[in-house]
C-alpha cells in the first residue's frame, strides 16, 4: 500500500518548473520562490530560489534546530557567515549551513544575487510563507513582534536580532532600503 501511495504523490510531483512558475513572496530585499516543496519529496527536502537585492542582508545571524541548508549562487555575489567563518560565494559556489550552527547571508554587490536554497528535511520552507504576509512589503504596517516570535518558535529558529547592525556595517549593506520595485 505505502508503494501505491508514493507512486501517486511522485504522479503529482512537476516533471519542469519553468522560470516564470511558483509562487513568490518578499522579505525586504530577500525574495523566495517557492520550487519544489516538502509535499513533493515525501518531507525529504525543498528547493527555494532566493533572489537577493543589492547591499541587502538576506538573514541575520540564526540558528535553525531542524534541518540543514545548502545554497548554491546562480548569480552574483552571497556573502556567508557560518559560524566565526565569513566567506564570499560566486555562481558555482555551494555552501553548507548545518543545523545548530548559526550562520547569516547577504549580497554584498551593488548588483542583485540569485541562490537557490536545499532545505533538509523539508518543512522549514513554509515558514517563508507564513513570514511573509507579516513584513515588508505585504505588511506596511507596525511589524507585530508577537506573530513574528510565534513563527520562529514554531521553526525551531534562534534568530540574533542583534547582529544586524553589525553584519550592516561590516559589509556595507542597506538594511532598511526598500524592496524592488514591483515585487510582491
């Protein structure tokens, strides 16, 4: 029986996603395209692409409890810190960013980045999605730190609010510029 139901749920997996195909929610200046979910893996893993803006920092110092993460750079330049290690990726570069290791990224460039995101096991990419609805730009209101606390809790994810005006100044970023024009 378990066989007939892995054979239906790869039935429904997308053989191709084409570029323009899954759905995108913005962070500020960190996009996240929504490519391969945990529902199409059987939880093993998800694939989200990260579009980065310009000098934006993309995440601060966190540390995720449950699951690793791998970001390969399509494009542009990803600064890395994992750990005490800072490092710059560039198109070809993979970088591996265990659970219980804090760790944050960032566009250092004046150009945009692009990444795509391995999450494993899957789950943590919906926390994307149920983030997004609560900042900039789908929220321009007061951010509501209670929702936000409940989000990450609910992740598993320790985030260190107060590395970001260092990582800002270290590496030059424009912490609260605006998102791109026209994304949403």
């Amino acid at each position: 029986m378990a066989e007939v139901v892995n054979q239906r749920a790869h039935a429904k997996a997308r053989v191709v996603l084409s570029p323009d195909e899954g759905e995108t929610v913005w962070l500020r200046k960190l996009g996240i395209r929504f490519m391969v979910g945990g529902e199409d893996t059987q939880d093993n893993f998800a694939l989200v692409e990260h579009p980065i803006g310009a000098r934006a920092l993309a995440a601060p110092m966190h540390t995720h409890r449950h699951e690793d993460e791998y970001t390969y750079v399509l494009e542009g330049e990803v600064g890395v810190q994992v750990g005490e290690e800072v490092l710059l990726a560039r198109p070809g570069d993979l970088v591996f960013k265990p659970r219980g290791v804090a760790h944050a990224f960032w566009n250092p460039a004046d150009e945009p980045a692009r990444a795509l995101e391995i999450i494993s096991p899957a789950g943590f990419e919906r926390y994307f999605a149920e983030l997004a609805p609560l900042f900039p730009p789908a929220n321009e209101g007061p951010l509501d730190e209670e929702a936000v606390g409940a989000v990450r809790e609910k992740y598993g994810l320790e985030m260190d609010m107060g590395s970001i005006p260092v990582l800002a100044e270290r590496h030059g970023l424009l912490v609260d510029a605006p998102p791109p024009s026209g994304k949403k």
